[in-house]
C-alpha cells in the first residue's frame, strides 16, 4: 500500500482523524498539542498518527493536501486545516457545526 493509499485509508476508516508530532497523550509540538486540546474539549473522537514515526508518512501528507505544516487535521475526509485553522474555527462555533453535520 502507496502512502497516498495508507492516507485515504486513514481518513475514510476515521470521521475525524489527526497526523501530528507525537501523540495525543504526549504530543511532540504546541501546535498538536492544541488541536488535541481542542478536539478533546469538543468532546470527539479521533484517530492520529504520529509523522516522526514515519519519515516517508510526514512528505505524503504535505503532498496529499498541499499543505506545508503539521498538524493537520481532516473530518469525514476532507482537509480542515492546520492549528490556526482548527483554532479559529473552534473560536467561531463552526468547528462543532462541521463535526456535528
């Protein structure tokens, strides 16, 4: 299985899925850290992967979702954003609205 193919896998099996530094029990960077910390306080499930784990893993998902950073964050499979994004729309309520549709 192509990394692309383990990503789709990945956010097709999980509504709400997370790649991040570390893990959410010990996240290896603030800006995980913070999407955790959202997540966990919208009361949702998720499934993450760790990208230091896996150095091939951490360039897929840049180049899945054209984005340059880390954590990225996709609900029912499509691409949310990065910690600002995620941040923001926590902010704003529209985090919740897009989780609970």
């Amino acid at each position: 299985m192509s990394k692309q193919d383990e990503i789709q896998n990945d956010i097709s099996t999980h509504t709400v899925m997370l790649y991040m530094k570390g893990t959410p029990d010990e996240p290896a960077c603030g800006f995980s850290a913070k999407v955790v910390d959202i997540l966990e306080t919208v009361g949702t499930e998720f499934g993450s992967k760790n990208i230091l784990e896996d150095e091939e893993l951490r360039q897929a998902i840049k180049d899945f979702s054209q984005w340059p950073t880390i954590p990225q964050l996709y609900i029912k499979g499509e691409f949310i954003g990065g910690c600002d994004v995620v941040t923001e729309l926590f902010q704003t309520g529209e985090l919740e609205r897009i989780l609970a549709e």
